[in-house]
C-alpha cells in the first residue's frame, strides 16, 4: 500500500519593483509571511501654481522698466500695463508680451497664485531677520510684516528636492546689499516663493533664489541675481543690469515599491496559502497637472529549485489589492480589487491601484492579499515565483 507524504508550501517576495514569492512544500502544514516595508518620504508642503505665469521670468502690472545689460531668461510681460523700456541694451531670450492675451491670462494666473500664497497656512513665524540663519520646508511669517535679509540665508532641502520653502511678508521684502540665499541639500529654486503684500526691494549684487510675488512692485537694485522670477501683481518691475533666469525643477519620478521577502508558508496538496504581502507603494512626483497613473500586478509561474523542476502555475496565484491604507494629494485613488470577493487570478496583468484627476506630488499605499492553490498532483519541494508591480 503506497503511503502519501503530506505537502508544505512556503512563498518568499524579493525586489523592490518585483515580488518574488518562494512555495516551500514539506511535511508540514502551516504558512509564513515575512515583509520588509519600503519607507515614503512625503514633502511637507506642495508648490504654489502659477500656471501660465510660470513661463515668465519678469511679470508686471503697469510697467517694466530696464536700465543697462540686463539679461533676461524667460518670458517678459505686462498686462493691463503695455509699456517695456530699456530692452535693448537689455537681453531677452524669451518673449516680450504686451497685454496681449499671453500676458493677460499670465496675470489671471499670477493672481490665483498669489493668493493661493497668502491663504497658506503659516508653520513658523519669524521674529527678526532671515540673514545668517537656516530654514528647512515650511511656511514662514514675519512678526514685523517685513522680511529682511542681511547677509546669506540657507534653505536646506534635507535630502528632499521637493521641499518647498514659502515666506509671507505682510508688507515688504527688503534685501541688503550683497547678500544671499543659498541653497543645499537637494533645496530647488523652483520651489521657494517670496509672498510680498506690498513691494519688494532688492539690494546690489545680491543674489536672490526664488520667486517673488508681490501685490504691488519689485525694484531689483544695480548687478543682481535672480534663479526664479519677478512677478508684480498690480505695480511695476524695474531692473538695472540684472540677470534673472527662470528656474525649473528637476522632474520627479513616478516609482513603485513593494515588500523585498514574503514567506507564505506551508500546506499540503490540495489546500491554499494565504496571507497580507506587505505595504505595496506609488509615489508620483512629476508634479504634473491632472496626474494619472495605473499600477498593476502579474505573477509568474511556481518552480522548484531541484531537479526535475516542478510547476505550479500562475493561473493557481490570486491576489486582491484591498482599500488603501493612505493617500497623499488630490485625485481619485481606486483599488483594483477593494474586497476578498474581487480577488483575481495573476496569469495575466492585473490592476492593481489607479489614480485620475490628480495634480501635483501624489502616492498611495495599500497592503495587498496574495493566495497560492497547490494542486493535488504537486510534490513535496521549494517553489518559488514573482509577482512584479509596475506603474505607468
């Protein structure tokens, strides 16, 4: 009388992109899961938008006035203003709109922009000057109404080159001779805005990082340097052998993540193995409007290591994503599978999470369920197989 050994299953993950799921079958009977968890760094605030008037490097209300070798990289406009002087001798290399239809909906942009800004929740006032001290992400007030800068000022990105740094002056903002803001550890010029309730007023052969939107007039004094833009919402622009070049960021990256090892354990012939995967993330930082993306889900085939090689094919592996267990940004997130009665099998590419209408830095994380069926016909071995997580 031939006698049966009874089958143990044991999946194990690897990869971060890829899971890699390894089905152990021996004489026992029970399951493992072991997980290693990515971690999703989140910047702390989001860009203030300024959809069309970003394409512009000097922005203004009434006039923009130029005295010497200006050179201006990027778009110069005015609007409801038509008067641009002093270009030549100053440079342009972009394009000069004078309330025409460009200028004007930069104007409308520029507006929402700004006050976009000003409703922004403040994280820390300042008391005094910003010359000689450091920053990190956040948004700033000044107790005075007035932002000064003496000296050099630091905005450290902490290793996030999406940190955004947004300092909101009720009145003024006023830039000594000479001074600087500095820029370190991943901290973008695209992403630091200088809200000015009235005008700003910037001193000699500084060099300012940022943009600046002021309700009413910016005056950049003699051999400055601008990496961001002068946007005037209601006044003037006057410049005198400056150089603004319109900053820009360094894209970001639509990535996923997911568990490196999952162990799901043993069964015998005949029964199933089920059990959480770990956290599965999408982190969309391309900061584009109306942000879309589908991830999705396959799984190869279950082979042993020995020889012969043994199979469990793919069409016996189900998954289902579950809800998610957080969100970050706008948009409607939505789960390929929200319930255990929506599981679907992994021979063939499945969705896995999706998100549309989004706009701007994005993620979502969730802790999918995986179940391997092992047939009566396997036999007792190591079976290992991959589920690979994409997203487009």
């Amino acid at each position: 009388m031939a006698v049966i050994s009874p089958v143990a299953v044991r999946p194990r993950v690897t990869a971060i992109r890829r899971l890699a799921t390894a089905l152990v079958l021996v004489s026992a009977a029970t399951v493992v899961v072991e997980v290693a968890a990515p971690t999703v760094a989140r910047a702390e605030t989001v860009q203030v938008p300024l959809g069309s008037a970003a394409d512009y490097a000097v922005l203004a209300g009434t006039t923009v006035t130029n005295t010497g070798l200006s050179m201006i990289t990027g778009d110069l406009g005015v609007s409801p203003g038509t008067a641009v002087t002093g270009f030549p001798p100053g440079q342009i290399d972009g394009a000069i709109h004078s309330n025409d239809g460009p200028a004007v909906q930069a104007k409308s942009d520029l507006a929402v922009g700004y006050n976009n800004a000003v409703a922004r929740t403040t994280t820390d006032i300042i008391s005094g000057g910003l010359g000689g001290t450091t920053r990190t992400t956040g948004v700033y007030s000044s107790v005075s109404g007035t932002f000064g800068i003496d000296g050099t000022l630091t905005l450290d990105g902490q290793g996030d080159p999406n940190a955004v740094f947004i300092f909101k002056a009720v009145s003024t903002l006023i830039t000594s001779a000479d001074s600087q803001v500095n820029l370190i550890n991943g901290a973008q010029a695209c992403n630091v805005f200088w809200q000015v309730g009235s005008s700003a007023t910037l001193g000699a052969n500084s060099t300012l990082r940022g943009d600046i939107l002021a309700f009413t007039s910016i005056t950049v004094g003699a051999g400055l340097t601008i990496d961001g833009r002068a946007l005037a919402v209601n006044g003037a622009v006057t410049l005198d052998t400056d150089v603004i070049t319109l900053s820009t960021c360094v894209p970001g990256e639509l990535s996923i993540t997911a568990p490196e090892t999952v162990d799901l354990g043993t069964t015998t012939p005949g029964g199933t193995v089920s059990d959480n995967l770990g956290t599965v993330t999408v982190t969309d930082q391309r900061r584009v409007a109306d942000a879309a993306w589908i991830a999705t889900v396959v799984a190869s085939d279950f082979v042993t290591t020995g020889s012969p090689v043994r199979t469990i094919a793919s069409v016996n592996v189900s998954y289902w994503s579950g809800p998610a267990t957080s969100t970050s940004g706008s948009g409607t997130f939505t789960s390929g599978q929200p319930t255990a009665g929506d599981a679907q099998t992994l021979n063939l590419s499945r969705t896995a999470f999706t998100l549309t209408g989004g706009d701007g830095v994005n993620s979502a994380t969730w802790d999918p369920v995986v179940s391997v069926h092992v047939p009566f016909t396997s036999v007792v071995g190591q079976y290992t197989g991959t589920l690979t997580f994409s997203v487009a």
